[in-house]
C-alpha cells in the first residue's frame, strides 16, 4: 500500500470514527419512575421533601420546600455513579413554581468533599418544562481539597434551590435527566450561546 493510500485509509478511518461519535445518543441517568434512590436534605430551618409528579413522559420529581425566611437550602440527592472523563453535555427537563431563587446542580466525587457544580443565581425558573443543557464548560470546582480541579469522577448528584433575592417556598420538578457524550473540539472554541425549547424568557 502507498504512502499517499494509507493517508487516506487513515484520514477516512478518522472521520468515520468522529461521526460515529457524533451519533452516539443520550444515555438516560434518571427517568424519575422511581425515586427510591433520592432523598430530600436541608440546612436549619429549611424543610424539605421529594414525591412523584406527572412528568414529561411518566413520572417527574417535586422537591418541595420552604425556606423559613433563612438564607438555606433544600437538596435533593442520590448516588449515581459516573464516568466523566470526556467530553459530555447533562441534559433535564426543569419546570417549578417558586419565586426567584439560585438553582445549583452539584456533582460529588467518591469522598464525598469534592464538588463541582452548574449554578446560575436568581434563576427565573420556567412554569412550563424547559430542556435545560449543561455543558462540560459550564460545570465549574466549586469546593473541595482536591488539587487537582479536572472532573473525572462522581459518585453522587444533587439538585439544589438555595436562597437568592425570593426566598419564600415553593416546589421544583425535574425529569429525563441524561448524558451525552460530546466528540473533542478540534477548532476553535465558539462563542457560548442560550436556547431554550419554551417561548418564555
């Protein structure tokens, strides 16, 4: 075989590999059928709880809360494995009936110290469901002793309201969460954009 038609055995091999990736499709973490797995947690004063609702498409979860007047918390939680060591993108479905509040999704490494989160403060949440999509980029350390800031790893995930400028009670619902695996950027990094699927601001 020639020089010039290994090149191009290697080159097409390439491309098929990249489009390959490309069609990979997202792998459900959580249909939210069974909330068996999750548990509701809050800070003092918070109170906080976590049933079944109608989703998307079967079955969503409600974390209701009241923040009491404090500037806490209430967190839903469980433990879900991951592998995060390329590229990906998270997607869920979101919809809540809350005033303005901070909504953080947080990642949790096997040690339980570490965390890396996608926080977006004094969030307007939609009433109706929104497809909600969180890049690699968009995940940043938040805490932790780890010197190294790279997310791998997690063993755990946490859906979050904290208190922003509303404070107050209200409920947050979430379904279809998942994971897809994005192909590397080889060119340059685009300019972030927002869409959403909802034509509410």
């Amino acid at each position: 075989m020639t020089r010039a038609r290994m090149l191009a055995v290697a080159a097409l091999a390439a491309v098929a590999a990249v489009a390959c990736r490309r069609a990979e499709g997202p792998r459900m973490l959580d249909a939210f059928d069974d909330l068996t797995p999750w548990r509701a947690t809050a800070s003092d004063g918070v109170t906080s709880s976590v049933r079944a609702v109608p989703g998307v498409r079967g079955s969503a979860m409600q974390l209701a809360f009241d923040l009491g007047n404090t500037a806490g918390y209430a967190v839903a939680r469980r433990d879900l494995p991951l592998d995060l060591a390329g590229d990906f993108e998270l997607t869920f479905q979101l919809r809540g009936d809350l005033p303005v509040n901070n909504l953080e999704l947080k990642l949790i490494d096997a040690s339980g110290d570490n965390v890396w989160w996608f926080h977006r403060a004094n969030y307007a949440f939609p009433t109706a469901w929104r497809e909600i999509r969180v890049k690699r980029s968009q995940i940043e350390f938040a805490w932790g002793p780890a010197t190294d800031h790279t997310l791998r790893k997690v063993a755990a995930i946490e859906l979050v309201v904290s208190a922003g400028k509303g404070g107050g009670k209200g409920t947050l619902e979430i379904d279809e969460l998942t994971v897809r695996a994005l192909p590397p950027v080889t060119g340059p990094v685009p300019s972030p954009t927002a869409t959403a699927s909802s034509a509410e601001p």
